[in-house]
C-alpha cells in the first residue's frame, strides 16, 4: 500500500469519496453543503477571511481520507480540520492529514490543532461517537469508526451532548409567574422575512458579544452569518427565529427548526440560544422558551436540543430542566503543535 498525499482536491472527487462512505447509510444527509460548494470554488465571505487547504489522500490513484484545512483570519491560532472523511481501515491515511496540519499550522504560527470543527461553531462541531441510530438536522454525522482514528493522537477531547424528550415535558406553564414577570421587562419577535439581512447583522452584533466567552467561538463579520443562514430562506419560517428585546437592542436569540432529516416523525430541535452576559439572570432565556413553546406545542410530539458542551454547566441545566435524555454524544479534539 503507497499512500500519497495531495491538496487542492477536486470537489468532484470529495463527494464521491462521499457517496462510498455513506453508500449502505439511508440516514446520512450531507451538512453544511453550501459552506463546503462555497469552499471548493473559493467563494464567499469566509473564504475571504480564512487560509483555506484541501487534501486528499490517495491509495495509487484512490481517494480514500479528505479533509479540509481551515485558519480563520480571527482565530489565526489554530488549524482547523473540517469535515473530515475517510473510508474504514486508514489509519495511516489521517495520520498523514494530522501530519500535514501540524507542519501548516508551524508554518503560520498556530498553536494548536482543531478537529471536529467545520469552520466554526455556527456550522457544527464534533465528531459523532454515540448516538449513530439516527441522524439529526444541523448537527455532524459520521461512522462509528471515525472516532478511533483519533484515539491515537494525544488529544484534549471536548466532549458535548444532545438530549430529546416528549413535548409534554417542554411547558413553560409550571412558571407561569415567572414568565408573566420577564414579558413586562422584554419584547419578543420573530425575524423579519422582508428583512432577513439587516436581521442577521442584527443578530451578528449579538452572537459576538453573547458568546465571546464560549468555547472555539470566534468573531463572526456580519455576511459571513448571512452567508450561513441565507440558503435556509427557502424553508425557513419566521417564527424559526425568536428575539428578545431591550429598548431595541437583540439581548437573547433562539433558533428552533423542524428535524429535516426526520420527515415521518414529529421532531423539532433547538439549534440555539443565547443571551447577552449582563441578562443571564434576568429570566429572559425563560421568556424565548416560552415562546418557542407557543409555536412548537401541539404540532410536533418530540423535541431535540443542539450539541452542549459537557462542561458548560449553565447550558446544560437549562436545558435538562425539560429535555433530559441522552440523545448523541460528540468530541472535539484538540491537539498541541
């Protein structure tokens, strides 16, 4: 076996490589399309703010492991390994796309190594390593096998979690006092269609000040987020998208969305949620989940939450307050260069 390493893969090459992987899989969909299109034809704001690598490894004249190597302008300290593929049995294959990180990353300054995560945070984050029964709308989808290609590596592991329960569980209705108190001090709204871009550089404006301080979160410039979420217009409802609002100022935001790849099943999942630091005690969260629960109760049976990571414990107890089960487990790897 010669296995030999190239960039600048042809996208053609990557989706085939794909199609292999995921041939026997009904549950795969294929995440993040449009940011991985954009990649491949150098297009796009982000593409603009980022050094940007693919590459591929070859057994003779196979493609058979791919990656691609990403270092944002704005989080110029790290090399980041994005959507990652591979077929089984070539472990010598990411050995050599870990190797090839590392030298990039020694020779643009970078102090670590990233895998896991697809550009950003707002794209999804982690490989899959529990939960391969399904597959769920907005979050990373992978073989069981991907996971024991970096157990080798001696890796720092951030791990997350997503949890599912019954829309019984989910009612604001058991504080209602609460709830009545937190509508008095807020406004709440949905995004505005018509305005869809002025929103989301509204909403940029918010996401990097409420979560400046979450991990791997970096700053976002305004049509980089546009660019993210401009595709979804076609399926997108308004009410997907819920504000809080203070003297006209965005202080909380909560995505929802229906589980696209669930289509016979009543399933929606909160992408989301996030609120400005100096509201974190003000019960506003609880406010976007009451209206979140206005518009979800009654039509779906099942509710999903985005990745949380294990040791964000504010997030996690929010959110186990009504949806607790264990639904996927993912990790981040991090690696020193």
């Amino acid at each position: 076996m010669e296995l030999i390493l190239e960039t600048d893969i042809n996208y053609n090459e990557y989706i085939n490589l794909i199609d292999e992987i995921y041939k026997d899989d009904e549950k795969f969909e294929l995440n993040c399309k449009d940011i991985i299109i954009n990649i491949f034809k150098n297009e796009g704001t982000f593409c603009e703010n980022a050094k940007i690598i693919s590459v591929g490894v070859y057994d003779k004249t196979k493609l058979i492991a791919s990656s691609i190597l990403v270092i944002p302008n704005y989080y110029s300290k790290a090399v980041l390994v994005c959507f990652f593929e591979a077929l089984p049995n070539y472990q010598l294959a990411v050995n050599l796309i870990i190797r090839y990180a590392r030298n990039l990353g020694l020779k643009n300054n970078c102090q670590r190594i990233i895998i896991g995560l697809n550009t950003h945070i707002n794209a999804g984050a982690g490989i899959l390593v529990e939960g391969f029964s399904t597959n769920s709308y907005g979050n990373n989808y992978n073989p069981p096998y991907y996971g024991d290609y970096f157990k080798n590596f001696k890796a720092t592991i951030h791990a997350s979690t997503s949890y599912n329960g019954n829309i019984e569980d989910f009612s604001p209705k058991t504080i209602d006092k609460v709830i009545k108190k937190v509508c008095k001090q807020f406004t709440f709204r949905e995004i505005s269609k018509p305005n869809f871009k002025e929103d989301m550089a509204l909403y940029t404006q918010f996401a990097n000040k409420a979560f400046a301080d979450h991990k791997f979160y970096y700053e976002r410039k305004e049509e980089e987020d546009y660019e993210l979420y401009e595709p979804m217009l076609s399926t997108l409802k308004s009410e997907n998208i819920l504000f809080a609002e203070k003297a006209g100022e965005i202080v909380g935001c909560l995505m929802w969305f229906p589980n696209y790849y669930k289509k016979s099943t009543r399933i929606y999942k909160i992408m989301e949620i996030g609120v400005l630091p100096g509201y974190r005690k003000s019960g506003v969260i609880l406010g976007l989940f009451n209206e979140c629960s206005k518009r979800t109760n009654g039509n779906f049976d099942y509710i999903e939450s985005g990745w949380i990571f294990d040791d964000n414990f504010l997030s996690k107890a929010i959110t186990n307050r009504w949806i607790k089960d264990v639904h996927k487990r993912y990790n981040v790897y991090e690696l020193n260069i």
